[in-house]
C-alpha cells in the first residue's frame, strides 16, 4: 500500500518484523544502553523502548533491573581473554588478567557497581574467578585464603574500574568542550592536582602538618594513574605472597 508520493506507507504490515524477544537480546540491548546513555540512566523502561516493545515483556526474562544489569556485567566480561602461558610466570599473568579486567568494565561507565551490591556469579565471571583462584594457588597462597585474596583482588578491580569509567567520562567532556588536547592524561593529571594544591595549599602547618610536609606528593608528584595502578596491585600481591605456604 503507498501513499499520494508512491512511498510504501508505514503500517504495521509493512513494517520490517522485530527480533524475538529473548534474555540475551534484552541483555545486548541493556549493555548497549549502558555504553550510550550510561549505567544510571539504564531504565527497564529504556531497555524496553530500545526494543520497542512495553517493559512488562521483559519481566518474562528477568525479574527486576538488579538481575538485567547482573547479565550485562556478566556479558561485557566475555571480552576478557584469559593470560596463557606465553604470557609469562603466575605473578605477570595475575596482573594482566586483573588488567584486562579493569579495562573492560571500566569502559562501560560504572558498571562495576554490579559487583558492590551482588557477587558476580555468571558463566564469565566463574571463568576469570576460576583463572584467578589457579594463579593463587600457583604462587603458593595457602587454600584456605585463596578465595580472601580472589576477593580483595576483586574489590581492587572492582574500585580501579569505577576510577577508569569516570577518567574516560572526564575525557570525553573535555575533548567536547576543548578538544582532544585537554583530554590527555598529563592534562586532566593536571587539572586535578591543581586543584588539590589549591585546597593543600591553603592548610596550615599548625593544624595539618602531616599533610604540608607531604604536600609535594600529595598531588603534583608526576605520578599518572598507570603508574599509580601499577604500585597499587603490586603492594597487594606482595602482601599475599606473605601468605605464601611454609611462611613463618
């Protein structure tokens, strides 16, 4: 059927058909919201509309939004591919895998926060816990604290994720307001230590003194957030190889 124009009119005959339903379209479809609009804003409503389809039909699948956006952190881990052998020892290849980790989640906004409030439990997460929980144990962390130390290394991840999604949300509000120059990582370094040293700065000596004698670390020490990243796993690995089996 057309219109005076000759143009196919848009009816629901003519209309290309929608993709079944289902809970991995509807956990595609959250992730991607998620990447868009950002994790706060992902609605069951704004899944639903981005389906075209009324949110009533996606609790078929899941039972609420906390079990949708459990399946999208579950889902946005499948990109993590496990260190192999060619990697390296047990130590380089846990610290890969802890990074792979970080710079998955962290570009998807603050997904992360998943794991604040539930412990991750899908077939991806099982994978990565069960690589890690095999790394412990090959660097000789006594078992009955490799799932203490799985889970400070997790709650590492899970922060370091978090301060990755808010640096590239900070980048990509300065590249739109001043372009990609003031979105590098010596800027934004920049910009937020100068703003520290103001605060710092205007401290006494008699009421804070820790903090002014330290004041030349404490913000504008040259220190990026990879090498800051780094020095913070390796002081929490080498506290775990003080568990180590046979250690006095």
């Amino acid at each position: 059927m057309t219109d005076s124009t000759g143009r196919v009119r848009d009816t629901p005959r003519t209309r290309p058909a929608k993709a079944p339903l289902s809970r991995a379209a509807i956990t595609t479809a959250a992730l991607a919201l998620v990447d868009e609009v950002g994790y706060p804003a992902v609605t069951m409503r704004r899944v639903a509309q981005a389906l075209d389809t009324g949110p009533a039909s996606l609790y078929v699948y899941v039972a609420d939004r906390d079990e949708l956006m459990a399946e999208v952190y579950d889902q946005a881990l499948a990109g993590v591919r496990l260190p192999g052998a060619a990697d390296g020892d047990w130590r380089a290849r846990l610290e890969l895998l802890v990074g792979r980790v970080i710079t998955t989640l962290g570009g998807h906004d603050d997904l992360a926060l998943v794991a604040i409030t539930r412990v991750p439990t899908g077939p991806h997460a099982l994978r990565i816990l069960e690589a890690t929980l095999a790394l412990l144990r090959t660097g000789g962390i006594a078992d009955e604290l490799c799932p203490w130390a799985a889970d400070l290394l997790d709650q590492y991840v899970t922060s370091s994720a978090l301060e990755l999604a808010a640096r590239l949300r900070e980048q990509r509000a300065a590249t739109a307001t001043n372009g990609p120059a003031a979105a590098t990582e010596q800027a934004l370094s920049g910009a937020a230590g100068s703003e520290l040293d103001a605060v710092y700065g205007e401290l006494s000596a008699d009421t804070h003194p820790t903090i002014h004698a330290l004041l030349p670390a404490m913000t504008s020490a040259g220190r990026d957030s990879n090498t800051y990243a780094t020095w913070k796993l390796n002081v929490l690995i080498d506290g775990l190889l003080t568990h180590r089996h046979n250690q006095p």
